[in-house]
C-alpha cells in the first residue's frame, strides 16, 4: 500500500517517444535514383507503354548512399516495381542485405501517355501550355492518353495496401517513384494533389499504415546523400 506522502504526490504524464501502432507496418518509400538523361533523338525503351531508362552514374551512386545508409536497418523486405531504375537503386541495398527484392507493379509510375519515352521532360522543360495546365490544375490527365488521377490513386493505394498486410508490424523498402510518393502522402494526409510531388533521386520518405490508414513519420531525407546521415534507423 502506498505511503501518505506516495499518496500526496501529484499524477505526472509525461511525453513518449512515438512507437508505430500494434500491428502497423512501417513503409520506407525509397524515390530511384536519377535516371538518364532524355534525347529527342533517343527515345527511352518503354515496359507496358511506360518509358524505362537505366540509372545515370549519379544515380547509381545515389543507390550505392542509400545502401550505406540502410544496410543495418532492420528490414522484412525489399520491393521494386517493373521499371528497371528501381530495380538497380535496391540493387546495392539487396546485395548488402541478403535479399531478393520482390516486384509489386501497381507502384509503378504514373503513365504519361503520349508524353512517355522521355518526352515529358521535354515538354515540362519548355515550358509547354500543357505542362503549365497540368501543374496549376494538378492533374496528370490533362497530358493526352495520360493515366487519369483517380486510376493512378487507387492502384497506388491497393499497391501499398498489399505491400502492408504482407509485412503487419513489420518495415520494408519499397524502391519506387516520384509520383507514387507524392500521390501516397498526399493520400495519407488529404491535401492537394501536387503538394509531396518533390521528393529527391535517393531520397527517403516513411509512411505508417495500418488498416488502410497511413500517417507520415518522414519526407524526402536525403542527409545521406550530403554526407551527414544521422544514426541508422533501428
């Protein structure tokens, strides 16, 4: 039985260093490094109707960072989409690790319809009236033949969706876009569209999700690409 004095003293709740929720899988969405340059005179090679460059040398050092960075992180899994530039971003991170990185196609990037092959960077670069459209409207279906927003958000979320119940309180690598990260936080935290759609080549972004609700923990760390990476995640 407590004392008078134990009994005297006042109730103290004190701030908690977060913990992600029982069951929840901790999602580390890991943007490709950069991919080579486009050339009008060069289309990329497409997979599915969608343009699939190789990495740039940049990019490969990039990935060769990102391997550094997570190679004592614990990890249940590593995923990559179709698209050979995710492919060799977890490339250097699967070799340190052990192992075999799984493909989930549905998160793979936005299809760009006539503008794929590289051209999207061309006509973005321009400044094309269509590009300025599609950036003040954020959508990417104004570009012609283009994915249309609400298909792009629902695969994405059932891709995520599948990768999570794989892995319940567990946290992956998933090696994937640009656009799927901005799509996914801006999902997870009902803004407009376009708002998380700047995450860096190499670059390191967490997302928590569990039954079907997802929350961001981090967006777009990229201190281990300047050398000053903090301690592994654990």
């Amino acid at each position: 039985m407590p004392s008078a004095d134990e009994r005297d003293q006042p109730v103290e709740y004190r701030q908690k260093r977060y913990q992600p929720p029982e069951g929840a899988t901790e999602l580390l969405l890991i943007r490709h490094g950069a991919s080579a340059p486009a050339r009008p005179d060069a289309p990329f090679p497409l997979v599915d109707g969608q343009g699939d460059p190789e990495l740039a040398p940049e990019g490969r050092e990039q990935a060769d960072r990102v391997a550094e960075r997570l190679a004592s992180t614990r990890l249940d899994a590593l995923y990559v989409t179709p698209l050979r530039r995710t492919a060799q971003t977890a490339a250097p991170l699967a070799r340190k690790l052990g192992i075999e990185p799984r493909v989930e196609p549905a998160l793979r990037e936005v299809h760009l319809g006539e503008w794929e092959g590289g051209l999207f960077r061309k006509m973005v670069a321009e400044n094309d009236p269509v590009a300025q459209r599609m950036v003040a409207e954020e959508r990417w279906d104004v570009i012609p033949g283009a994915e249309s927003d609400e298909a792009f958000a629902a695969r994405v979320r059932e891709g995520l969706g599948r990768v999570a119940a794989a892995h319940p309180g567990g946290r992956v690598a998933v090696f994937t876009h640009g656009g799927v990260i901005g799509q996914a936080l801006a999902a997870a935290t009902g803004s407009r569209p376009f708002a998380f759609l700047t995450p860096d080549n190499g670059s390191i972004s967490v997302l928590v999700w569990k039954d079907g609700l997802s929350s961001i923990r981090g967006f777009n760390d990229v201190s281990h690409l300047d050398g000053s990476a903090p301690a592994p995640l654990s």
